[in-house]
C-alpha cells in the first residue's frame, strides 16, 4: 500500500515577506490526517505561513529546502482549492458590501473576488446549484441574493466559509476565525467547525486565541519569530511556562470541556 503523502511538507525553508526574512531554515511537517492548531503572538509568523501554504507566498529556491503542498512543489491554485480551503477575516473584507451571497460562494470557483466581467460568462448551472446547497448546509440558504451589507459579521463569515466548501476540500485552513464576531456567532462558528471535524474534515486553526482551538484539535505548533517553540499535545504545548515566555506576559491557563483559556496571571504587565 502507497503511503500517505503529507499535506505539508517543509524542510529547511527560507520565506520573505516582503523586505523581511520570516522563517529561516523552517522544518515542519503535518499530515493529511492531523487537525492542527498554529498558534503564536502577531509577529510570529503565522499569517506567513499560512500565505506559503495558500501559495500567496514562495520560499527562497535552495539546495535541500522542500516546501510541498501533498507531494507536489507547484500547483494551480485552481486545483489546490479542492483539496485546501481558506477561510480569513482578511479574505472577508476584499469583498464589497454590495457582494451577494451567491456571488462569494460562486467565486470559490474560480479563486476570485466576486463575479464581474467576463468571468460571469464563465459561470455554469452546476457551480450556482453547489452554491445553492452549500449556503443551505450552513444554514444562510435564504440570504443567497443578500448583498454582504445587509448582513450581520456572522453571516458574512458563513459565507466565506461556503466559498471555501463549495469544492468538498477535505482540509479547511482557518485563520483566527472568530475574529470581529460577537459571543453568539462565535458559538454558533465554532459549533458548525467542530460539526464538520466530526464528519471528517482535516481542520488546521491559525490563531493567538486558545479559545479558537475546538477541542476535536489535539495537536499545536507554538511559534515565536518566525521559529517553531513547541509542537506537540495540546497538553504538552499549551502550558502556563510556555505560553508566558512565548508572549512575554504571566499567563494562566485553564481547560473546560476540552476548550482551553488563557487569563493574566497575578503578574501579567499591564
């Protein structure tokens, strides 16, 4: 029996972004299988990562480095869409306000922002029906031909979260998924996240909020300036020694049904 390639593959990567080296000789490997949690403060080189995987960003050609997305070093970021969806607050906000709901979702089709021009041409039943079914899942059927301002922040990520279903990837990416909602649509995102881990979804969270982390999540890569501190357990990774040096502040830590939180501790900066 073949083994399985790994979803990411990284072996002594270099990554700019920019004018400035993030990762330098960056090891990191996570299997097609694994539900991830990356977790570190800003700066830490989350969002870069995410981009090298998302194929917005390449590391530096060398001897010996490997920077493969499931075996392969090149891919049409077409293609690379139905095995990998992307979901982002930044992603959220290309979109116009006068963007329907339709139109997110039908554009995960074609890796775009919005439907215009000739690229509507380009639009077939099949994709509109997906769409269709898609937005019904994730409860938001009625808001098809709602345009994103008449939406609350909550249902604007649903239909984000569609546009990244709508090809059935087996892996979800979810970059700080909660960030902008209130209490009631964070719960309801983050019920709908652990309902589709329990249908088998590959989940990879990219956060510096534990509380992002469903509990379905069992393994965490800790980074620090653009290099991996830890990597392990939940419970091996996500601990008050840890997690104060990493930030630079006394932190406390408690697990509830699987969530885990963090709080100031009595020493915490202020």
């Amino acid at each position: 029996m073949t083994p399985e390639v790994p979803l990411v593959e990284i072996r002594n990567a270099t990554i700019w972004r920019g004018s400035t080296c993030v990762f330098e000789n960056l090891d990191l490997e996570i299997q097609q299988h694994e539900r991830v949690a990356i977790v570190g403060p800003n700066g830490s080189g989350k969002t870069t990562l995410l981009k090298a995987i998302n194929r917005e960003l390449y590391p530096v050609a060398a001897p010996r480095s490997v920077f493969r997305i499931l075996g392969r070093d090149a891919w049409n970021v077409w293609e690379l869409r139905k095995h990998v969806g992307i979901v982002s607050q930044d992603l959220q906000q290309r979109y116009t306000q006068t963007t329907t709901a339709l139109e997110v979702v039908v554009s995960g089709f074609h890796s775009s922002i919005g439907i215009h021009g000739t690229l509507a041409d380009r639009v077939d039943k099949n994709q509109v029906e997906a769409a269709h079914r898609t937005l019904e899942d994730l409860g938001i059927g009625a808001l098809a031909r709602t345009p994103l301002k008449h939406m609350s922040t909550g249902q604007q990520r649903r239909c984000i979260l569609a546009r990244a279903l709508v090809h059935n990837p087996r892996t979800l990416i979810l970059d700080e998924p909660t960030a902008g909602l209130d209490f009631a649509a964070s719960f309801d995102y983050l019920d709908r996240v652990r309902r589709l881990a329990s249908a088998g979804r590959n989940i990879i969270v990219v956060t510096h909020h534990l509380n992002e982390i469903p509990p379905e999540i069992d393994r965490v890569v800790l980074l620090r300036d653009g290099h991996v501190v830890a990597d392990g357990g939940k419970q091996e990774v996500l601990t008050e020694e840890l997690l104060s040096e990493v930030y630079a502040t006394t932190i406390r830590v408690i697990e509830i049904d699987g969530y885990y939180l963090a709080y100031p501790g009595k020493n915490a900066k202020t």
